[in-house]
C-alpha cells in the first residue's frame, strides 16, 4: 500500500542507472530521492539553483536507507515525501513504490538543513512555504 | 525549429546531473541520447535488457556530438530522433531542443550495430521493426 | 585522527562528481562506498562481476550515512573500511577522511547480505576470506 | 601501441560504471576523458573550479569518438592526451588503452573552447601554460 504522501513524483527507470547485476544502482536511489525533494520544493514555488546563488544551500546532514526490492530496466515507479520539521532540521520521509504493483522498493530517511552564507541557521521562507502547501 | 522526427521524448533535467558551472555536465548528454534510444526500442516493441539476455547486444561504435547551447537547472526539453540503415549499421540522428523555446543544445550523429553472440550482425527483426515503425 | 581500518584506499574527487553548490554530490559518496567494498574483495582475492556469474550477489540492505565535511573538487581522501559479521550479514563500517588534513568527511555503516541463486543466504567462501583477511 | 602523448593518467575501471552489459557504460568514457582533461590542466598549475570563479569557463563545442574494445569490471587503462591549438579552439587527441596489452579501447576527439564572462575568448594563461609544458 502508498501511504498517504504530500509529494509524489512518477519515473521510469534508464538503462544507464542499471549496473553488472542488471539492477539500479543503489547510489541511484539517492539520486532519485534527491530529484524528488528538489522537485517538492519547486512546487513550493521554491528553486534549489536559485536558493544557492542567494546563499542559501539546503544539504543533506543524515541519510538512512533500506532496501527491500530492487528496481529493473523498464520499471516505472512512484518516489513519495513526507516531511516534518524538528528545530532547525527538515526530516524527509520518502519512499519508493513500484508501478503498477505497489512494492515498496525503498524506504528513507533524509535530515536535511539550510546553511546560509556558510553557517547553519533556518531559511524561513523555505520553512513556511512548506507550512502553508501542508494546508493545502 | 524543431524538425520532423521519428521519435521525440521530453525531459527535464534533474540537478544531480549539473556540474560546477552550474550546467548539465557533458557526459549526461550521452545518457539522455541513451535513454532516448531504448524509448525509442520499446515503442517498437523490443527491451534493450532483454534482447541483452537473448545474446543480442546492440552497441556504439561511433559518436560525435555539438555542444550548441547548455541546459540548466529546471529545464524541460525535448530529445528527438531519427534513424536509418547503412548496412548492418544503425545511424541515429539525434537533437536535443530546450522547452518551450525549442533553442538547440545539441546535435548528434550515433552509429551503432548489433552484436550477435559475441559477433557482428544483423538482428533482422529489430531491423524489421524500425523498418515498420517509419512506415506507420 | 584517522582510527585503525582494515582496509584502506585512496581517491582524489574528479569534477563531473561535484554538483551545481560545487560540492561532491551526496549521492557519489556512496560510489565511493561501494567501490571501497569491491576493491576489498578484491583484496580478498575475491570478485564481485564473478561471484555476480557464479549465482552469488552481494547486495546492500542497509545504509546509513552522516556527512560531516564536503569534498571539494580537487580534495583527495582516504576511504576506510572495517566489517563484522553478525548472522549472515556483513556490517561495514565505513568513514571518509580528507587528505591531508584527515578530516573526517562521512561516516556510514552499510548492511549487506549476500543472495545466492536468488535465495538469502551465506556465501561461505567469503565469510571465511574476510575472517583470514583480518588475522594477517 | 601506446603511441607518444603529452599527458597519461591511469585508472581502474569502477563497479558502478559497468551496465547491463557487464561493460563500462558509453557515457563513462566522457567523464574518464573530461578528467583526464582537468588533470592535465592541474598538472599544468591551473584548475578548472578555480578558472570558473575567474569567469573563465573551458567548454567542450565538439565530440567524437570511437569505441573499439570495451573496458570490464576490473580493467586498468591508460586515459592518453594530446592537445593542439587552432585560433580559439584547443583540440584535444584522447585515446584510452587497457592494461597491460595496451588494446586501444576509445578515440576521441575533443574541441574545447574558453567562455570568458560569458563571451567566446582565448584564455592567455592558458595557452601559454599549454605551450609551456609541450616544450618541457
């Protein structure tokens, strides 16, 4: 079953993501749970780039991963984001879902925190607009 | 302008895939002509991992790209292709345009061929079915 | 301080691994990781690509990474490793260390399980290797 | 043979850039060749990043290559690099050999350009570097 999700985000596997043992790499994942935040804070009307260039850089501080089955050339699968603040930290709970069926592929949890102009502190903007698309 | 092609796919560019100067590095290039060609497969009806399996190994031999204009964070474009047979030879004419301006950021020429069992060849039906596909 | 590793290896970043904040990207360093494995199977006298064609896959069960300090492009590093077996899963215990200044730059422990002929279970030949590894 | 080159780096060849096809992925050859580049280019007292943040952008206008033997899970391989100039453009002969019989395994031709605060341009320091080391 997909539990209920604020974010989803659908993708096809490619061939290049599939290694030697004809399965995604595992480092992919990461990859796609990356694309799949970047994607929800788009939809916040946010922009990772741009974030940057204001000095605002969002990074990764903790991530854990368990994988219980592995995606194959072809697959289509459904990245899903849940997310909650605790101080200063952003929690991102995500998992991965394959299509049609709904096996759970992956399942993570990414901590996640704004560093700006080099030093760690909350992007309010950010914070709120996640406030406010929750209400939605 | 964007040409006539045989086969089109859009996309849009995932951050991990931009480099240092803040542009999709050159080398994902090569993945998303990739990506477009094994589309392109499975709309004729074949698998790319499963002619794989089958002993048939359709492979690059040749490629030459320009570079015309770089995609960035958060565009969406569109990777077209044609193809046509030289021989036992595949020569796909692939072009990448950005959306919605259709600006051309690249232009690709890709030769490949099939390789049967550990030997040049000719995988008839793949053949066959592009043959087909054109014509509908 | 660089603690006491069974096995060892050095890299240096290359660029194209750097993203747009001009940081190695989160998602590389797990290459890193898994390289670090294979190359210690290596050591091992053992080969991933071959014990794929005998049947046996080591596959990743679990991952957990805290980033620390990012790797810049340029910056070398020492990638180390220590394992431990509980049950039939291998426990790596994996940590990244900037060279020279050796600091600490990711630590992860990854969890992997060894599949045989599609079924879970031990890959005897490799328990033992790693037990005889570590006695010399 | 391994014919004479300006500049020679050495890599093995990682578990993650193999594909499906138990060989190193196409597109992997472009990012062994861009840091062959970047090497060369560090071995020359420049650096590429450092070049980006002076607003001078080296940028590849044209590709091409030939793949003749592919590299496997566990190959070593020589990345060889020669470099002339013609006007703005810097042309860049890359080939790379497997270890250790030397089989060629790609060719490639590479046409780079300096982007210099956004304008087509010849980085001075460059070239001179480039001429400089030619005659050491």
């Amino acid at each position: 079953m997909v539990s209920h999700c604020t974010f989803a985000l659908e993708f096809k596997v490619r061939d290049y993501e599939c290694d030697i043992q004809g399965i995604v790499n595992n480092a992919v994942y990461q990859n796609y749970l990356e694309h799949t935040r970047h994607e929800y804070l788009c939809e916040l009307g946010l922009d990772f780039a741009e974030l940057h260039n204001q000095g605002i850089d969002l990074v990764v501080a903790r991530l854990s991963m368990s994988f219980k089955t592995p995606l194959k050339s072809g697959d289509r699968f459904l990245s899903c984001l849940n997310v909650k603040k605790e101080g200063i930290k952003y929690i991102f709970d995500q998992k991965i879902y394959r299509l049609p069926d709904k096996k759970q592929c992956i399942s993570a949890e990414v901590t996640a925190v704004a560093v700006i102009n080099g030093k760690l502190g909350e992007a309010k903007h950010v914070s709120d607009a996640m406030e406010r698309y929750k209400q939605t």
